[in-house]
C-alpha cells in the first residue's frame, strides 16, 4: 500500500538525519568549538548547516527538537567549588541539629 501524501512543504531534514543530529547534539557544544556547553537554537542551526548543509532558522529548529520530542531548559547554575558529599553530610548529621528549635519566632512569654 503506497504512503498518503502529507500536504506542505517536505522536511527539510529526514529521520534518519533527525536522529543523526540528536546524537550530535549529545556530544555538547564544545565538542563543535563553542565557549561552553550550553545549546542554543543558533547554534544548533549551526550545527544542522555545518553537518547536513541545510539551513533552518532558530526558531524553526525549536519546531524540530519539539518534533522530536526535544525541551527547552536552562541549566541551573551551580559554583564550580560545590562539594556535594560536603552538602549531603551537611544535611545529614548538621542540619538535623539546628532545626531542633523553635518552628516559630514570638516573644519568650507567647511560646505554648
């Protein structure tokens, strides 16, 4: 049976390209020569003319990543310094102690 066609223009890229660019996009930004590891939608645009010399707007490669069900996220900034067995310890055995106290602040008479 053949295929219906689909009404519109057809894809720029194909699934197999599709799938091709989200495992480029896996390797991270600097992998492509950018100042960090953060994926925007002009460089990913970039990415899809350097690799497959087509060339999307970026708006339009957020309707790509949405077809493939991509998401729009910011990392949550965190200091180079963060010492997570230090915070975990700090919740565990510290924490537990000082929140041992009053749960709310009053004068010293109103306490009951």
């Amino acid at each position: 049976m053949a295929a219906i066609p689909v009404p519109g223009r057809p894809r720029k890229l194909g699934e197999r390209q599709t799938q091709r660019l989200l495992r480029l996009l896996t390797k991270g930004a600097l992998a492509y020569g950018f100042p960090n590891d953060l994926w925007t939608l002009r460089r990913i645009a970039s990415v899809v003319r350097r690799e497959f010399g087509v060339t999307y707007q970026p708006n339009h490669i957020w309707l790509l990543l949405r077809n493939c069900d991509g998401s729009c996220q910011v990392p949550e900034p965190r200091a180079l310094q963060r010492d997570e067995e230090a915070i975990a310890h700090w919740k565990r055995y510290r924490w537990p102690h000082i929140n041992k106290g009053e749960r709310t602040w009053g004068p010293s008479g109103s306490r009951g």
